[in-house]
C-alpha cells in the first residue's frame, strides 16, 4: 500500500492553486517562499507529475492539479475549520478594499451599523487589477471589484449593479437642448477618468451603438468624485455611475442630458479567497454588505 500523501505538502499545495503565486501561498500559509516551493517540489515527486506551469507571474494548475485540488479540498477545509474550533476564535480587522468612490459614497454607510457594533476595519482603496492581486497575495480579506475576476483562485459574488448616466451643468444642458445626441456634444468639452475613455466609450457602445470620435476638448481626471465636481462647476460633459450623482441631480446641480430607454449597467462584485477564514468577523463583513447592498441599491437606484 503507497504511503499516504503528507497533509502539510498537500495544504501548501491548495493555497498555491487558490492563489495563483508560490509567494501569495507563502504569504497565506506564514511561510517561507522556498519552504512552499520546497512542499511542492516533493509533492510533485511523490506524484511522479508536475502541478504547475511556472510562469512570469505566478502559477497556472496544470489538469491533474485540478484534480487533485477537487479531491482534497473538502476535506481539508474541513480540518481547519476543526482546528479552529478548538481554539477560541479571535476577532481580528476586517481588511477591506475598493474603489475609493464607491466606499467613500455609499460602501462606508453600509457597513457603519457593523462599526458601531463592534466590528474593527481596515479599508483600503485602489485600482481593481492591483487590489485582486493584492487579494490573492493575502493583504486583503474582502475586495469590491469592479470586473468578476477571471482568477480560478478567487470567489466572487454579484454586489451591486451601477448604472452610467450622461450629464452635465445646467448651462450646458440648456445649450443642448433640441440638438441631435450625440453629435451635439463633439462641441462641448469632455472631463473623462483617462484619455482611452472606457466608462464613456461603453456607454457609447451601448447607448448609441457607435463608437466615440475622438474628442477636441478632453481633460482627464482619475477620480470620479473630481470629474462630479468638475461638471457641476461648468467644465463639459461626463458619464457618471448614477448612484455618485444622485443628490446632484435631485438639487439641479446636473442635468441628464440622455434618458436610453435601457442604460448601461457595470456589475460590481465582492470578491474573496476560497475557503473559510479564521476571522469569524470576515464572513460576518461579507454577509452584512452582500444584503444590506441589495437593500440600498433597491431603495437608491430603482
């Protein structure tokens, strides 16, 4: 009979598939990055194949590693989550992560009820590829993710659906007005996230089903909150998440230029590594913003 295969080389193994990264297992698991390639080299002997394709960044499973991911994952997810039962489990910082609009306007009121209960946070803001690789590598607990990741080593669930509106100042509105959209606004000045325009250019995409011309007058700005307040000084024209707008357009300070009869959603997601965390406050986090974001979006944005 084969001796059985060594738990520890097969624990480093699954946080090596979930994560993607040797070092991001390392990170994981509160090893060294050569003790991590060390328990896969031998597992790799013990099993007479490779897991892993070495790449640049990271690792890609080969299909016997999903396999045998599939095989022992269940099972060792149930024997830590044994071990931390016989042990008191601690309440640690909750590390969550964003974009810095969308957790500066709405996520931070979500989870106020949490804080005042009790529930310690450590927030963090950011691009969406950087804060899933820093997911992955374990700084993180929870990422809000403006894309689902293609990532086989991260879990994501549908948050909240933001909708993109056109608008502008009143002044500008009124120039507009009678004039054929879009043609109308090639004079007028554009204020954009960055210069390859992808929230307006889908929106284009969606809404007009054409692509966008080059603009004359274009000025970036790589923060939406900075382009809300732009537009509502005069400056041109954007396209905005409705939910960063809302009490702008209630107030007149903005005007929607364009009502489609179908607007362009962009799903969010919440993100997570596989498996339980020792932490009972990250699922705690993950369930309160999982309902109380469906409850906002259906009061704010229906």
């Amino acid at each position: 009979m084969a001796d059985p295969l060594d738990l520890n080389q097969l624990r480093t193994f699954l946080a090596v598939h979930r994560s993607g990264s040797f070092t991001a297992a390392a990170h994981l698991l509160g090893l060294s990055q050569s003790t991590v390639t060390t328990q896969i080299r031998a597992l790799e002997t013990r099993l007479g194949r490779e897991l892993f394709e070495r790449r640049a960044r990271g690792v890609v499973p080969l299909p016997y590693a999903d396999e045998l991911a599939a095989q022992v994952a269940s099972s060792l997810d149930h024997l830590s989550g044994l071990t931390d039962e016989a042990d008191t489990p601690v309440a640690e910082p909750v590390h969550l992560a964003g974009p810095a609009e969308f957790l500066g306007a709405v996520g931070m009121g979500l989870v106020a009820p949490l804080i005042a209960d009790g529930v310690q946070l450590r927030v963090s803001t950011g691009l969406t590829d950087d804060l899933l690789d820093e997911l992955r590598a374990g700084r993180h607990d929870l990422v809000i993710s403006t894309r689902r990741p293609n990532s086989r080593g991260l879990v994501s669930e549908p948050f909240a659906d933001e909708e993109f509106i056109l608008v502008a100042a009143p002044r500008w509105a009124e120039r507009l007005k009678g004039k054929a959209l879009p043609a109308a606004l090639a004079d007028v000045p554009l204020i954009a996230y960055d210069a390859d325009l992808p929230i307006i250019r889908r929106y284009w995409r969606y809404v007009f089903n054409e692509q966008l011309s080059a603009p004359a007058q274009l000025t970036t700005i790589p923060d939406l909150r900075a382009i809300r307040t732009a537009a509502v000084a005069g400056a041109g024209w954007t396209v905005l998440p409705k939910y960063l707008c809302r009490a702008e357009l209630d107030s007149s300070a903005l005007t929607l230029l364009h009502q489609p009869e179908e607007a362009p959603l962009n799903t969010a997601y919440l993100v997570r590594r596989p498996g339980g965390s020792a932490n009972p406050h990250v699922d705690l986090v993950r369930r309160h913003l999982l309902a109380s974001a469906k409850a906002w979006w259906a009061d704010h944005e229906c």
